[in-house]
C-alpha cells in the first residue's frame, strides 16, 4: 500500500475539512490551530501519540493546512497523514513552540487574522497555552474556540461506523475470553493477558486508557489502578473492557461473581442493571434528550429501592480516541438536553456502586442510534455471571 496509509477515502477527508472551514467563517476566524490528535487523525488521518509532548495542526479558512511536528514525529506524518505542508519545531534550549507556530501563522499570512485555539484537550498544556498568548498577542486575535469540530464529529459517516461495529465485534470476543478467566485463585493479572491477548491477535487497537478491572478490595474503583489482585470466592471482579479498530471504540462492562455463596444483594443489583439498560435501549433514538436516557436509569434504580447507589453519569460518546480516555463529550448526565440522532454511538452503563456494602453490580453495551431501536455493537449476558472454582 503506497504512503500515507489512511482509513477513509480523499473525498471524505475534504468533506470534513469543508465542514471545517464553514465553522470558521461562521465565526468570523481566519484559521484554527488544532491540538486535539482526534480532530487531526479526522481531518488528516495523522496517526501518533506524539501529540502528548507537542503536535500542532493549523486549518485556514481558505485551504491552507500545515503540520508543525517535531522531528521525532515525521515518520509518523509521512505514513498516515495526507496533509502535504509539513513545517518543523525542533528541540532546542531556548527555543520556543510557540515562535515556531508564529513563524507557520506568518508563513499563511495570518498577521492581524482572527486566528482560533482549541483548549478543551490534553495535547495543549496550560504552559504552552500562556506561552503562544504571549507570543501572538498584539500581531493576530487568538481565539479560543468552542469545540464545533468535536460537534460535527458526533455524527459518524458510514465508514467510521464500519469500524465501530468491527470494534464491538472483537470486543465481545476479548470480552468472552476475560470472563472465562476468571476463577477463584487466580490473579486478575491473568484476565488481563486473555483480554490483551485476544485483540493484539485480532488486529484490534489498544484501548485509549487501561480498562478497569479489580476483584477483592479494587473491584469497586471504576478506574485503573496498580497491583495485581488474587480473586478468591465469594468475590466480585469488574471488568469495563474497551479496545479500538482504526482507534473507533467500542466498549462493554459487567461483574463477573465467584460462589459458592453469592450475595442476594447482588442479585437485586444485576436485576435493576437489566431492567435499566432494556428501559435506556428503549428510548436511545433520535429525538432524546440525555436527559432522559440518565432519568430512566435513575428512575429504575429508584423503583428498586437502590437510587443510592446511582452515579452522576451513565455514559457517554465514543468514536476515535486516544490515551488518556475513550471518554468523550457528551456525557450522560442530569440536565443534559443534547439530544440524540441518527449515527451518534453511545457506550451507556448502568453502573450501581454501594460504598456502604462494598457491593458493585454493571451492564454496559455501547449502540448506534438510528430512527428506531439502537443498533447494539457489543453485547453483555442478562444473565448473572457466576463463575465457581
């Protein structure tokens, strides 16, 4: 295959470049500076996670597009993005990111333009930020801007649901794999390795951040922490899995119960998990608020006398991501009033965590909305999942 190697045809890269540059002369902006590796791999197909030390993507309202990469990232450049003007910041003491993006603004003619800057990511630090204000103040108008490319990226084309529906399709398997692991006696570490095992062989991408998985006195922490755990009986294991395929997401999560004896408490907790997801499935279409799909959970939880254990959220939107998170915005949350359409994606979870009991029950499956009922991408037993040594 000749370079760059990309997953999405030329004539959809110029429509979302297209519907970029619309977005900035609806704002009266002359050029956006990117620094959200999502937005770049969506617009470019750069592939890298270099952006985590400096990547800077600029996108003018008139055509112009420029990678500012370090030398380091080249390689990367050269093999996935299509983007052709590739200008370089190297790494100097004494030298300046943000001179080598007024240089590149200069070279566009961007002296006195209104130029934007995104804010709302992890590859520009609070640093760098105060940095290029400084540096551009008085020779353009920097901007920040709202997150409009995020906005037109909700809605999937048919190529980025391809890869969604791929990435549930190996999920579900990596996932079968990691519940078949455990077993009392064994070390979670070993859940681990048939997960991770099974999507590496898959040609599947490693998850955007680490998926959480703990049994014995880490299952209730719903985020990835050190130190392997020895599942024992009469245990409960996590497992929110995650991977990607071309980086789109796809995610599930249960709780898996060693015997011989098993909480009746938690029985209560997987059957309000069901009736929650089956009543969120119901209505996840177009026309819903997210509102609505986090009342509906609230509600069920209620009406099993367990609303105490309800978190603040109980999903989100998932398509291209990158480490740190697979979580991306819109959440799931009271007040929330986006409302869905047709080819959004969302991993909803119907997450009940008792602090009191130390009990922790889930179902999560991730959907496409469509017109009628979702399209579910990855799949979770209604079943309780009881494993015995």
């Amino acid at each position: 295959m000749n370079k760059p190697i990309t997953y999405f045809s030329k004539e959809e890269f110029e429509s979302r470049q297209n519907q970029v540059r619309k977005g900035l002369a609806e704002r009266n902006l002359d050029g956006l500076l990117v620094f959200k590796i999502e937005d770049m791999y969506w617009l470019s197909g750069f592939d890298s996670d270099g952006f985590c030390i400096f990547h800077n993507m600029f996108i003018g309202v008139n055509g112009e597009m420029t990678h500012l990469s370090r030398p380091a990232d080249i390689g990367n450049v050269n093999h996935s993005s299509i983007c052709q003007d590739i200008r370089i910041s190297t790494d100097k003491q004494g030298e300046k990111r943000s001179d080598h993006i007024k240089d590149m603004l200069a070279a566009h003619g961007m002296q006195g333009k209104r130029i934007g800057i995104q804010v709302d990511t992890m590859g520009l630090t609070p640093k760098l930020f105060l940095e290029i204000q400084e540096t551009l103040e008085g020779w353009c108008e920097l901007v920040i801007t709202d997150g409009f490319i995020r906005i037109n990226r909700l809605i999937k084309s048919s190529q980025e649901l391809e890869y969604i529906r791929k990435a549930g399709q190996i999920l579900d398997i990596a996932a079968s794999k990691a519940v078949d692991a455990v077993r009392p006696g064994v070390m979670d570490g070993e859940v681990y390795a048939a997960f991770y095992d099974t999507l590496f062989k898959m040609d599947a991408d490693l998850p955007a951040h680490i998926p959480p998985m703990g049994s014995g006195d880490s299952a209730m922490n719903i985020r990835y922490t050190t130190g392997r755990t020895l599942i024992k009986e009469n245990d409960q294991m996590t497992l929110e899995l995650g991977l990607g395929y071309r980086h789109y997401h796809a995610a599930s999560m249960c709780v898996a119960l060693t015997g011989p004896e098993i909480d009746p408490m938690h029985l209560k907790m997987h059957e309000a998990c069901v009736v929650a997801i089956d009543e969120v499935q119901k209505i996840l279409r177009s026309g819903t608020s997210l509102n609505e799909v986090y009342e509906t959970y609230r509600r069920v939880a209620a009406d099993f006398g367990i609303e105490h254990t309800v978190l603040t959220a109980c999903g989100y939107t998932m398509g291209a991501t990158w480490p740190p998170t697979w979580m991306e915005q819109p959440m799931i949350y009271p007040g929330n009033e986006t409302v869905l359409e047709q080819n959004m994606t969302f991993f909803t979870h119907m997450i009940l965590n008792d602090h009191e009991t130390g009990l922790l029950m889930a179902v999560g499956e991730q959907a496409i909305v469509t017109e009628g009922a979702p399209e579910i991408v990855s799949h979770i037993s209604r079943e309780p999942i009881i494993v015995e040594g």
